[in-house]
C-alpha cells in the first residue's frame, strides 16, 4: 500500500471498497464506537489529556520508555506498547499513520474504517484498564498515606507543645 490518500483505498478496487458510507451505514454495522469517535479528537486515556483536566501528574507516556508526551498521534506512531495492534492497522492502511491521513483513510476504505477502528478500541480498552487499576490502587494507598502524615504531623505537634 502507498502513502496517498487514494492507495489507501481497499485493494479490492470495487466501489464498496472505496465508498463505505455509500453503501450503508457503518454505524449499523457496529464499526462506529465511543473509542473510535474519542480517539482522533485525543480524548481519552491519553496522559495528555488527562494531564490538562488534572487527573495525572504528567503528559508523559507510561506505556513505553520514549519519554514522550502521551497523545493519540504517539500512541498511533511510536509507542512501542502497542506496536503489535499498529502492525494489524498498517497492513489496512498503510505505512503512513499520520492521524490526519488515517482519518482520510478510512473514510476513504471500509477495511481501513474496521482496521482503525479495531485498533482504536483496543488500545483504549487497554490504556482505560491500566488507568483504572491504577486508580483502584491510589484509591486504596492513598488515603492511608495521607492518614499516616497526618497522625504523625499531629503526634509531633502536640510532643512539641
């Protein structure tokens, strides 16, 4: 597959191929989704967004040792956690995953559309269960910690007086 927009077109050159929505609704299908529609917008499990709403300390990317900001564009290009689930939606779309020609792509391409979209729900599904364990686990030490400063903040208070 090439890097234009117009070879990302299915390989099978049949009209259905190249004009998904001609054809009937992908919605229908069950091809459009909550991941698939957050992800090019970078809302999500993103650090980045996540980040900028206050939920973590860092934009930094967890899931890989790039030490790069954590964005859909990272997580589609570089992040070598997820490089087996890009190596399923470059064999669809092609080699270039420049967010903005994937999303030509699979506009373009049913088999894109699936591919993107099985991509996008897959690594989201992963980066919202890590987020959740984590969360789970800072719900679980969290309070404690702060307790246990606490007590010892009040205990050399009151020894000092």
């Amino acid at each position: 597959m090439g890097n234009s927009p117009e070879e990302a077109s299915c390989s099978r050159g049949s009209y259905e191929g190249r004009h998904p929505a001609k054809f009937g609704s992908l919605a229908e299908s069950g091809a459009r989704g909550h991941h698939l529609s957050r992800y090019p917008t970078g809302h999500g499990c993103f650090a980045s967004y996540l980040h900028r709403i206050g939920k973590v300390a860092s934009p930094v990317c967890e899931h890989c040792e790039s030490n790069q900001e954590d964005t859909a564009e990272h997580t589609l290009q570089v992040c070598s956690a997820w490089t087996e689930n890009r190596a399923a939606l470059t064999s669809a779309v092609g080699d270039n995953l420049d967010l903005g020609f994937v999303v030509r792509a699979i506009c373009e391409c049913r088999e894109s559309w699936f591919a993107f979209s099985r991509f996008a729900k897959e690594v989201m599904l992963q980066k919202e269960t890590i987020e959740r364990e984590k969360e789970a686990q800072e719900a679980l030490t969290g309070p404690t910690r702060r307790r246990r400063r606490n007590r010892n903040a009040d205990d050399n208070a009151s020894s000092s007086q």
